[in-house]
C-alpha cells in the first residue's frame, strides 16, 4: 500500500508566532500521489460519511488523472464551499472514518484533496456558474455561515430568488468571526461566498433579524425563510470573577482578534487584551483556536484547562496535535472553581481543582468528579471561557408561532420545517453548537424541503 | 446602501450632531435604543444611543461627543461622507408609560438620548420634570429641545456660569424632598453621575432607570464584552438593557470594565493625532 503523503506545513517554531496558514497545502505531484491511493471502491463508505454527499471516489479519481477543473466541478455539484470543508472537516470522524484503507493502515487525505482542487480553481479564477431559469419564488436566508450559504446556494441553484441578512459587517458567521485565520484564511471565505453570490444570491450585511426585521416581517415579502442563525450565545461557567478585567468569552476573544483583526492593532482599531500568562478553559476547537490566538498575539504561557482527558477533548486530533506542537500547554482533568483578581478588577489568577474520571453519562462520556482537598492555583493574566455557545435568542424571541426547545433551540423536523409555515432551520441553531460540515449538511436538506414547499404555494 | 451623512453641526465644543441616511434602521427605532457603527475598513465598532429618529425622511440622529480616536475620526467626516457600518436598531426599547411624574436627568452628552425618551413621556401624558447638567454653560446641549418638552427644566453646571452651580443630582434630591410625588427617574449620562442619581433616589425608593454605556463588539449578544452585573446577576447590556434598575446596578464593576482598554485607547487616540498633525514619531 501507498503510504499517506504528509502535509507539508510551516514550521511550529515559526507559526507560533504569525497567523499565516499552518498547513501550507498539496503539491500537484503530492496531490496526484495522494489520490492513487484511493482502490475506488464500489459501494464507497466514505461518501455516507459525507453529510453533504460529495461523491468522493468520483473527484479523486480526476485527480489521479491529473484533471483537476473536473475534479472541482464534481465537489462542486453538491457543496459550495469545499475551500473551507477541506480545511475544517473533522474528516477523521467523518468521510476518512469510513475509507476502507484506514483498516489496514491511514486513510485517504480526503480533505486535503478537497482542499488541493479548491485551491487550484481559486487560484485560476472561479467559473461563473450557470443560472437556472428563474422559479419567481424569493427565499429569505437568517445568517450567512455554513448553513446559510449552503442553502442559500442549493434554492439559488434550483431557480428561485435568494436574499440573505447578516447582522455582522461581514458575511460567513463562524468562519469569518470565530475560526482564525491560520486555519482558514479569510480570502479563502471571501472567494467561497463570492461563489455563491455568483449563483445569483443578495447579501444584505450589517441587518439584524428581530430588530431592523422581524422574522413575521420577513414572510411578508418572500415565500419562505430559512433561519440559519447559529449558537453564537456565549456559555460562562457562572463561577465567582467571571467579570473580572481580562476573562473574556470565547467568542468575544475570537470576534475580535479574527473579524475585528485585532492582531494587527493599532493599524485596525479594535483592541484585545494581550496576555502574557494566558489560560483557556475548555477542550473543543474553539478553545485550541482561542489559545492558539493567544499564542500569536505574543503569550508567554498557554495553557488549557480541561476537566477530562485528552481522549474526551472533542476537538479535532489536528487541532490538538497542531497546540501542542505550538508549545500549548494542557492541564487536563482540572476545572476552575473560582476567578481571582486586584483591587482594579482585573485578574489575577484562578484557582482550580483535579477532577478524576468515573461511570459514563448521558453524553456517552465519563463524567468528571472534583477530587477534594486538590484545589490549586495557576497565574493568568488573560482567561478565556471556551466551554460552549447556545443560539442567540434574538430571533425565536421575536417570531411568532417559533417552538424552541428548552436548551433555546429551535425545534425542527428531520428536513429543517419549524412549527412555523414557511419557515425552516438548519444547522447550530437546532442542534446546539457543532461543526460546520453538519451545519452545511442541514441547510442542503432544508433547502430540499424548501424547495418543495416552494412548489405546493 | 451607503450610510450617507445628511447633516453634520458640532452643537457645542467637541460634541457633535449626525444626521445618518438609514432609512430601513429609522423605520423601526425607538427611544431607548442604540447603533452600532464602524467608521471604516480598519475602524472599530462602537455604540451610539439614538438621540432622534425621522421614519419619513428615514435619517437616525446620533450626538457623540470627540474623546477617543474612533468619535475623533467620525466628527472629522463632513455631510455626504459616508460611514461603512451602521447596524441596528438594538437594545430594548425605553418602557415609557404615563407613570404621573417623571424626572428625566441628562448629563453631558447624555442629554443627547434622554430627549426623545422626554418628549415620549410627555406625549405619553406624563408630567415632565428634567434636569440637564453640563461642566459649564457652553458644553450645555439641547437646552431649547428639552424645554419644549419638559413641564419644567433646570439646567446645572459643574461652574457655576449657568443656572444652578453643582450636580443634577442636587436639584434631584431637591425636587424628592419637596414632597412632590416622582414615579420614576431616568438618567443617562457619565456612570458616576447615574451612580450619583441611584444614591439620592434610593432612600426616597423611587424607580430609577438608567442607560449603561459598556464596551461593545457585535451588539447582538453574541460576545458578552458588555457583561454587567445587575441585582448580583450577570446581564448583556447590548440585548438584555441598555436600560436597568439604577438601584441594582454594580456601578463600580462597569466603570472598572469601561477602563479595560485605556492603555490601547491612549495609543491609538495618540498615533492617530500623530498622523493627523503629520508628526514623525
């Protein structure tokens, strides 16, 4: 068997310290190398663990052809942001998860594939798609991350009038505010939503849904709405000095070091606060692309605190492996019981416990137990609170007739209909924060059952 | 959709009025509420309160007064410039009523929001008593606006050069212990004036409303940058206020997270004056 090719990247020592792209991407001989490996198997496993259903033995053997224009143009047919998906697909869960290679030895790269022939089009310049005979159905979109750009771009494609409302000044929710430019560069957004406008969808930025517009007032002048509006809520530990000067949320940190570009204060004008002793609480993506900022911005120190093991860290295995190969430190199975600071407010230290392992719960993992008498504490200068987001309940709390569930998400069948008529939601928004291929997959699905309920009206 | 400036006055020294080309955010505006904007490409976002509001010509009137680099940049933009981001309406609305008496206090620029919510008490059938301060009589905003739509207007300064020399919060504590029944307080302004005004009413346990400035990035409460603590729990001043009871506000926790960034504020302001004045540094 072929051996894996490795992704050439740029150097821990270097990266640490600038917030260029770590993993510099295939060469075409890399590339062609990578998807020889792949034994084109009959019934592919590897494309029904794609929840957008890219026929993935299709477009690999293209670039084993060395035809990299069909290869795109294959993803292409089913997924308008592959630039992005190649970069932040938890792909060993998902499509590699399923690659027959992987019994035997590694999987195929099939992201950095998808990455490779993105990049290649990118480079030459997108395709103007072609549009569809107009349906005179108009759809309006709430949001313009993973879901809303994956479905905005599917009820464009099917021909019907597709406006999306961003409350932000720029379009891609996540991918543009919270994942940093390092692991996916913000050009890399612009070019994906500057395709799906291609297809013929409005961006309105700058427009907050339950306040310029209510969703009722939306309805009014379209046909249906999808509500792809995300978990964007910050979650605290609700722990004493949580206020203190320097802790900041996640999302507040990320907004403004990846939107606001505060890494490159004082040319923009947003500030942040840059610690020398930084600590992040939490195991997902959000906390290695927190401390990884931190990092960046020039810390002494990062460490992140977490009250399981690495095992239970929900992030990606790249994510964590890139961390610590940065020099992040890990405090694992430790939790913050309390945040210490001056008499100006701001913080000091924060004082923690060990916490140990036992039966599993509801979540299928083990469940963390403080160990008393283990309280400690560790210096900081910046905390950052990376444990989880909910939905923003800026539009449930302003639409009629809008069921949520008691976690505030909104409730919604199998294909994304709300309880409301004529109103869909897909994505962080309905199942609680996730990833982005599971957002993009949600808005495919709702943009089928949108698509439908277009043509009973 | 530009967000054109229709009209520019700076009214007294360093305070400014803008009249904002935006017609689908003056569609829904309400006293109480705020923008946020963003000068230009590198600019940040700020928080302005709504001073006024006209839904037909669909303009929103801010009033700002130049104290940092970002209020610096903006009053150097004349009519028919244009601002890249301007977002809202946000925040509740004002509760405006007809409570009986009200006392609407304004302090500074804070007279600026405090006017519609004067003149929304009043069209409401309210008894409007107001109280504007200012640190001397040519910093004084607003004083004919407020007149107009006030049963009584007493004005201070800090100077003494117009009407009463000393606080608003002297004609307040006034006005309560003449005996005339007050139903509610509204103050905006500088937070040690609010926290000033929530002292005087407490013992007399008048409602007291006030409108917290906190720093603020998405304005939608997706951050919580502007977390106050309000009653001892944890609110968002951006979707949860701005306006809260005065009484149950922790004034020291904000004015403390309003200070966050005064070091990166005072480097920004300075280079940024450095480049204006063609300085070499």
């Amino acid at each position: 068997m072929l051996a894996r090719q490795k992704m050439p990247q740029q150097d821990p020592k270097i990266r640490r310290a600038n917030f260029k792209e770590v993993a510099l991407g295939f060469s075409n001989e890399q590339a062609v190398e990578e998807a020889k490996r792949c034994l084109q198997c009959k019934k592919p496993k590897c494309v029904e663990g794609c929840p957008v259903e890219v026929k993935i033995p299709d477009f690999i053997k293209h670039v084993a052809n060395g035809d990299f224009d069909s290869a795109i143009k294959e993803i292409k047919t089913v997924n308008a942001l592959p630039a992005v998906c190649g970069r932040v697909c938890p792909q060993e869960t998902q499509c590699e998860a399923s690659c027959i290679l992987k019994k035997k030895g590694e999987p195929v790269s099939i992201g950095r594939l998808e990455r490779f022939v993105s990049d290649i089009e990118l480079a030459k310049g997108v395709e103007k798609p072609q549009k569809p005979k107009p349906t005179g159905k108009k759809v309006a979109i709430v949001g313009s991350g993973p879901a809303g750009l994956t479905a905005a771009a599917d009820l464009a494609r099917m021909g019907h009038s597709v406006t999306i409302f961003e409350a932000l000044h720029a379009s891609g929710g996540v991918l543009t505010y919270g994942i940093p430019e390092f692991r996916l560069p913000k050009t890399i957004v612009n070019a994906e939503v500057e395709y799906v406008k291609k297809l013929g969808v409005t961006i309105l930025l700058d427009s907050v849904i339950g306040k310029i517009e209510t969703v009722d007032d939306l309805l009014l002048d379209f046909d249906a709405v999808f509500l792809g509006t995300g978990a964007g809520l910050p979650v605290f530990m609700n722990i004493d000095g949580e206020n203190l000067n320097g802790v900041y949320s996640a999302n507040e940190f990320l907004t403004r070091v990846n939107l606001m570009k505060s890494y490159r204060f004082p040319e923009y004008d947003t500030p942040v606060r840059k610690g020398k002793r930084v600590i992040v609480v939490g195991g997902g993506n959000v906390a290695m692309d927190s401390a990884r900022c931190a990092l960046r911005l020039g810390a002494d120190e990062v460490t992140i605190v977490y009250r399981r093991g690495e095992e239970e860290m929900p992030a990606r295995a790249e994510e964590i492996e890139h961390a610590k190969e940065e020099g992040i430190q890990f405090r694992l199975l430790t939790n913050p019981v309390r945040i210490h600071g001056d008499a100006r407010n701001w913080v000091t230290h924060i004082e923690c416990i060990n916490m140990y392992l036992c039966e599993p719960d509801g979540s299928g993992r083990c469940k963390p137990m403080p160990l008393a008498g283990s309280e400690h504490k560790i210096e900081a200068d910046v905390v950052i609170i990376a444990i989880g987001t909910s939905p923003n309940p800026l539009v449930p709390r302003t639409t009629s007739g809008l069921e949520m569930s008691k976690h505030g998400t909104v409730v919604a069948k199998e294909n994304g209909e709300t309880t409301k008529k004529g109103v869909y939601a897909g994505g962080d928004a309905v199942t609680g924060a996730a990833t982005v291929i599971s957002a993009m997959g949600a808005g495919k699905i709702a943009a089928r059952a949108i698509d439908d309920y277009l043509k009973t009206k | 959709m530009p967000f054109t400036i229709l009209k520019k006055q700076e009214l007294v020294p360093t305070i400014y009025l803008m009249d904002i080309n935006a017609p689908r955010i003056a569609k829904k505006a309400q006293p109480g509420q705020f923008v946020i904007l963003r000068i230009d490409e590198t600019g940040e976002r700020i928080p302005l309160t709504i001073a006024d509001f006209d839904r037909k010509k669909g303009t929103i009137t801010m009033i700002f007064q130049a104290v940092g680099k970002t209020t610096t940049k903006l009053s150097t933009l004349k009519t028919g410039d244009a601002i890249l981001d301007f977002i809202g309406p946000l925040g509740n609305p004002a509760h405006i009523e007809n409570e009986g008496t009200v006392i609407l206090v304004g302090g500074g620029v804070g007279v600026a929001p405090i006017f519609p919510q004067a003149r929304a008490f009043k069209e409401a059938g309210n008894k409007v008593l107001s109280i504007i301060g200012a640190r001397s009589a040519n910093l004084l905003l607003w004083e004919d606006r407020m007149r107009e739509v006030s049963d009584e207007l007493y004005i201070t300064t800090d100077d003494g050069t117009k009407e009463h020399h000393g606080f608003v919060t002297d004609i307040v504590k006034k006005i309560l212990e003449s005996g005339t029944k007050v139903d509610r307080v509204i103050a905006i302004g500088p937070p040690v004036m609010m926290r000033a005004v929530a002292g005087v009413t407490r013992p007399f346990n008048v409602k007291t409303v006030v409108s917290l400035n906190s720093i603020m990035v998405d304005g939608t409460g997706m951050c919580g940058a502007c977390r106050v603590l309000v009653g001892n729990e944890t609110k968002f001043a951006c979707v949860d206020g701005p306006e809260f009871d005065a009484h149950l506000v922790d004034f020291t926790l904000l004015m403390n997270r309003l200070s966050m960034y005064q070091p990166e504020e005072k480097l920004a302001f300075e280079k940024y004056k450095c480049v204006r004045e063609g300085c070499k540094c």
